[in-house]
C-alpha cells in the first residue's frame, strides 16, 4: 500500500508542477498581455492548467513590479459580494486576475469589466469558453503533455502503466488523470 | 549550520509526543540580513488525494530579532488531532519558523499521538 505520504501523485506534490507553455514562451504571453493592456481571457476546458497558469502569471507580473489582486470562483466556492466589490473597487493594484469568471453572474462579469476598464486596471481571467474578454490564451492538454508530468512526478517510473489510456479516459483533463493516478498507486 | 540558515530543535530531540504534553527548544537563525520578524508555528496539515487542510494551533513572535540568535519557545499540545497516516489522507504535525521578510521558512515535523508513533489508517479488508 502506498501511503498518502509518499503517493507522488499527491495534491501537494501536484501542487508543485508548474504551466509548462506548449504553444508560446512565457515572454511572448507577456508580451502579448501587455498589447492588450493586461485585459484577457485563458480560456480552455476542465484540467487544462488554466488554474496554474493564472496563478503563474500572476507571479510573473509581481516580478515585472504589478500588483495583482485574486479572485479564485469555483462552482463549490462561491464569494461573497461584498467581498468582490472590495477587490473591485481598491485602488492598490494594477491586475485583478480571476479563476472562474464565468461562474459569475454576467450581469456581476459586465460590472467588473466595466469597472476596470474604467479604473484603467488590467482583467485576466479563466473561463471554460471564450468570449467574456478577448482570448488571451487557449490551453490544451496532450498525451505528452500529461506523460511529461507525470514523469516530473514519478521519475523513478513508480507510476501505474497505460498512462495514456488513463488520459483518454479523462478525456484530456489532467487533473482528474492524476487523480486516478493517485488511486491506482495507493493500491499498489 | 551553513550561511543564512534557521534550524529548529526541540530539547533532546524529541520529536514524539503524547497530546498535552510540553513541547520545548529552541529555534537558532543566522542570516544574511537583520530579519524583520520571525514567527514559530505549531500547526498540522494534510496531505493527499484532496486539497490539503491547514491548521496553526498556536505561534509566538519572537520580538525585535538579530540577525544571529537563538531564542527558545515552550508549547503545549492540544488534544488533538492525532498523527495518522493513510492510502487517502495523512495528517502530519510540524513546528514552522518563518522568517520575513522573503517569506524564508524551516519546518520540523512532529509526532502528536497517544502512543507517540503515527497512526496507520489501514484499509479495510474485502469480505
């Protein structure tokens, strides 16, 4: 058996792995964030890294000297109003990044849009379809992409086999792959 | 200890302990700057299958650091929760010093269970 403590498809340990870029570099992503006035959209389906590469560009914009405030939205966790007014409306930051946007109301999207635009402020958002702002990125997964991880997790090759069934079961969302990963480890 | 180091010692090296018991050391830093504080944590946390959970059961700031100190801390362990570890889950128990600025941390992982040795949360057998 294999102990949640040395699973290496553990959450923390998953936590670990980076966005690995597939179609462009990081400073093109910058560069093309900055021509659009740090206002856009990752767009791409469940598990596709939207999540971890907001989050990354949030760091790679904190060492460009911008101050980045987040907003993380899921189905499960809701936030309160009041809550993204105050994101909203302060004035200490030049990017609101949110995960989720299109869990929000549209009429509450337009307000935040609206809003920032107006305050001059970058937008970037996650979104499972494009539209809510112009595209910024598209993530995809790919076999490679998903053996590439789960290599960086298991080098020892201490990982259950048919990789890439596991991932065409999942339909390319990496994230419940690895999860299945994790069960079929701990049975070991 | 190497250059811009923090190293975290309970006394006699123990690092198992029953629930409620004292837990003292002392927490030693050399660093490459005068840090602006530093905080002890007693915390546990999970790790797994799902989003791990986090919980700081009680810290100390140590006043006005220098930049080279040994400063001591006493605790006292909570009831719980125990140690354990499973296939799904582990809970693991921790003294964290975190030093600002830089967000600079050391962890010492700790036993926190009645027997004082981590709980193995065993599958159940098929029928």
């Amino acid at each position: 058996m294999t102990t949640a403590r040395h699973n290496p498809f553990a959450m923390h340990r998953i936590h670990s792995i980076r966005y690995m870029p597939q179609t462009c570099t990081w400073p093109e992503l910058l560069e093309r964030l900055r021509t659009m006035e740090y206002r856009g959209a990752i767009v791409g389906p469940e598990g596709s890294g939207k999540t971890t590469l907001l989050e990354d560009l949030g760091r790679h914009l904190a060492e460009e000297g911008r101050t980045c405030r987040s907003i993380f939205i899921t189905l499960d966790v809701k936030v309160p109003p009041r809550e993204i007014r105050a994101a909203v409306n302060a004035a200490d930051y030049d990017v609101l990044l949110i995960d989720g946007a299109d869990h929000l109301h549209p009429l509450v999207f337009g307000i935040i849009k609206h809003k920032t635009a107006r305050g001059r402020k970058g937008l970037v958002i996650t979104s499972h379809r494009p539209n809510l702002l112009p595209t910024l990125i598209e993530c995809h997964t790919s076999p490679d992409l998903f053996g590439q991880i789960v290599e960086t997790l298991a080098p020892s090759g201490d990982c259950p086999e048919n990789i890439a069934a596991v991932y065409h079961k999942h339909k390319g969302n990496i994230r419940d792959a690895l999860r299945e990963l994790y069960d079929l480890t701990a049975l070991k | 200890m190497s250059m811009s180091e923090i190293e975290i010692r309970t006394d006699n090296d123990v690092t198992r302990l029953a629930p409620g018991e004292i837990l003292a050391g002392s927490v030693r830093w050399n660093l490459l700057e005068p840090p602006r504080s530093i905080d002890l944590r007693l915390m546990w946390y999970t790790q797994g299958k799902g989003d791990g959970d986090v919980g700081v059961v009680d810290s100390i700031t140590f006043d006005n650091p220098a930049q080279y100190e040994t400063r001591r801390f006493q605790f006292q362990l909570p009831n719980g929760p125990y140690s354990f570890s499973g296939k799904l889950i582990a809970l693991i128990w921790a003294l964290e010093a975190v030093v600002q600025p830089r967000d600079r941390f050391e962890r010492l992982e700790i036993v926190v269970s009645p027997t004082r040795r981590e709980i193995a949360l065993l599958a159940p057998q098929p029928q």
